[in-house]
C-alpha cells in the first residue's frame, strides 16, 4: 500500500508541478520537464540493481526494480514532446543522455579510490554500484533507440489525428486521441527497450526470453497504469480556449 501511495504522489506531483512552471513560467518549461526527465533516468540507474518481485495472482515476474520508474521516463518523453514538439524532445533526449554519461563517469571515478581502512561496506558498495561494460552498453543503446523511437511515434501519431482532435476540444480527459499517442509510443518505447536492454545485457548468460517478458509485462502494466497522468496533464494545459496548449509553445 505504501508503494502506491509514493507512486501515485510522485506522479501526481511532477504532472502538475510541471503543468504549473509550462503555463505559468513558459520559458523555463523545457529546462523543468527535461530536469525531471534527467531525475527519473538517474533513479532508474541506481534502483536498477535492485531485483523484485512482481506478484499476478497466477503469475509471478522478476524485474529490476526500475521497471516501477521507467514507464514515467516514456511519460515525461511525452510531456515534452506535448508542448514543444519533436525537435525539442530529441534535444532533451540527447541531454539527458549527456548526463548519464557522466553520472557512470563519476561512478567509475569513486570506484578508483582507495577505501578507508574502517570502511568496512565497501564490498557491498561495490556488488551494488559495480557496473559491467555490458549492462552500461545495453542501457545506452536501449536508451537511446527507444526515446528516440518514441519521440517520432508520439509526433506521427498526433499529427496524423490533429484535424479529428479538434473536434473533441470541449470532451476533455475523454479524448480519444490524446489516449491514443500517449499509451502506443509508451507501448513501444517500453516493449523495446525490454527486448533491446536484455539481449545486450544477458544474452549468452542467462535465459533471455523470462526476462524479456517479465519486464514488458512490468513495464507495460506500470506504463498503463500511468497514462492518465499524461491526459491529465493535456487537461491542465488548455487554455481558456480550450486550445489544449500555452500560449506560446515552442513547437519543432
């Protein structure tokens, strides 16, 4: 129960925080939701060493723990490829990727230290924090194909619909097509980087195709879970005129 009280808070939280600084503060909007998108990249590398336990009644999945985060990555993708637009969610992509370069940089660069003779965690620090080139590999190529890919989805999709989106301005959070963007780029984004991610990292070592389904059913089912949040959000945004954006986004 815990969990889904910090989930739901967490969530909650980002979405109108983000809303609030987009309309409220439109130039600082792009700095704000891509700060988000480096925050949840950089808990879903340190919470990743983490496995658990996902329990379905009948069924029961094994995932790193960051598949309960990685479904907000997709979302936050969507956010900003919301307001302003394609081009500008590539640039944050490619920041975001900037810094998780460089947060494995500062990690390996601790790990070249020499311990305190009375630190008697560095082993456990090490198990925890050590990280083979392989799964740095997995997560850099997944990252970046599946963001990237989503970007594109998200935007063709959108277009594709934006002459019948205009005729359920005044429906609100039941808008079809709002739906549609949001959950099938997520769908993808997440279902690939699953495949990806684990045939880089694990195959040859361990069985591939279990761990392949566990994340994207995890992945999936969290990704679904949250897809409200991002209607939400395209509710918040309207303006008094029901246009569904600020004022002034910058669009690309």
């Amino acid at each position: 129960m815990l969990f889904w009280i910090l989930w739901i808070a967490s969530l909650t939280i980002v979405t109108w925080v983000s809303v609030r600084i987009v309309k409220k503060y439109p130039q600082y909007g792009f700095a704000a939701l891509t700060g988000f998108y480096i925050v949840y990249l950089a808990a879903v590398q340190i919470i990743a060493t983490r496995l658990i336990t996902f329990n379905l009644g009948p069924y029961i999945f094994y995932a790193p723990a960051s598949v309960i985060i990685y479904p907000f990555v997709a979302q936050v993708i969507d956010m900003i490829n919301e307001v302003y637009g394609q081009k500008m969610t590539h640039v944050a992509i490619a920041i975001a990727f900037a810094t998780q370069v460089i947060l494995v940089i500062l990690f390996l660069m601790a790990d070249t230290l020499t311990p305190a003779p009375f630190y008697t965690l560095d082993p456990a620090w090490q198990e925890i924090f050590g990280m083979s080139f392989r799964i740095i590999l997995a997560s850099w190529v997944s990252f970046l194909v599946c963001s990237n890919i989503d970007a594109v989805v998200f935007a063709k999709i959108k277009q594709r619909y934006l002459k019948k989106e205009t005729d359920f301005r005044h429906h609100g959070m039941l808008n079809p097509y709002v739906w549609l963007r949001s959950s099938a780029s997520d769908a993808l984004d997440l279902t690939l980087d699953s495949v990806i991610f684990v045939t880089i990292a694990y195959l040859g070592i361990m069985p591939v195709l279990p761990l392949i389904l566990g994340q994207i059913v995890s992945k999936n089912i969290i990704g679904f879970i949250d897809n409200p949040w991002f209607v939400w959000y395209k509710h918040l945004l309207k303006d008094k005129n029901g246009t569904g954006t600020p004022s002034d986004p910058v669009q690309g």
